[in-house]
C-alpha cells in the first residue's frame, strides 16, 4: 500500500456495480479492494487498513447487516456503508441498524457518484 492512500472495502455480488464504485473511488485517489462475499471481505479485513466499507444488503454467503456486524467487532472504526436496491432509507431494518451503529450510512442503489465521494470524503483520515 502507498502511504498517503485510503483504503475502501467494496463487498457485493454483482460485478458492474464492483467495477463502477472502483473505478469512481480509484480515479478519486482511493485504493480499492473488491469481493463478493461476507467470507473473502473478513479474510481482508485482516490483511488491510480499511477506513470504509461498501457492504451490499444482499451477498451469496451472509446478510449484509450481519456483515456489517462482524466488520464491527473487527475494527469498529471502519465506516459500514449499506448500499442496497433491496433496502430504502426509511426501511425499518435500514432505520434499526443506524440507530444502532450496525451500519453508519445507507445508499440506495442505483446511486449518484457524488453521493458516494461526498461520503467518502468526509471519513476522518
């Protein structure tokens, strides 16, 4: 990793989406890794200084709020972002999980790229 990088999570399971927010956050200077499942996402939570993660509502292999969950307890500084197509911003379960600080925003798909760099851009550093 260059030093001076920010390093975002993408875990989703529909590989045009994974290619259209890695190439928004790389263009925008970020380092990005990309999986499509709650398993490969964990293995690199391990391994890299993730300061947020895009976590899809819906992936092959886990929930994304239980996800979101499990990427707390590793490192509850990492920003959980929930981007879904599935879920709404007023969807009790979407409203539940930021009260509780299991996710700490929420995107509906489709997104505006401006929406995910003003996001990005205002994680501490």
């Amino acid at each position: 990793m260059e030093p001076g990088h920010r390093m975002i999570l993408i875990v989703d399971d529909e590989p045009d989406l994974c290619w259209a927010l890695e190439r928004l956050l790389t263009t925008n200077g970020f380092l990005v890794k990309k999986v499509g499942s709650g398993r490969e996402a964990l293995e690199l939570l391990d391994l890299f200084p993730f300061e947020c993660a895009f976590v899809d509502a819906k992936l092959p292999d886990t929930d994304g709020f239980e996800l979101a969950q499990r990427i707390s307890e590793k490192n509850s500084a990492i920003r959980r972002v929930m981007v879904s197509g599935f879920f709404y911003n007023d969807d009790v379960a979407v409203l539940h999980a930021l009260e509780k600080g299991l996710i700490t925003n929420f995107i509906g798909k489709p997104f505006l790229n401006e929406e995910i760099l003003k996001l990005v851009g205002t994680d501490r550093r």
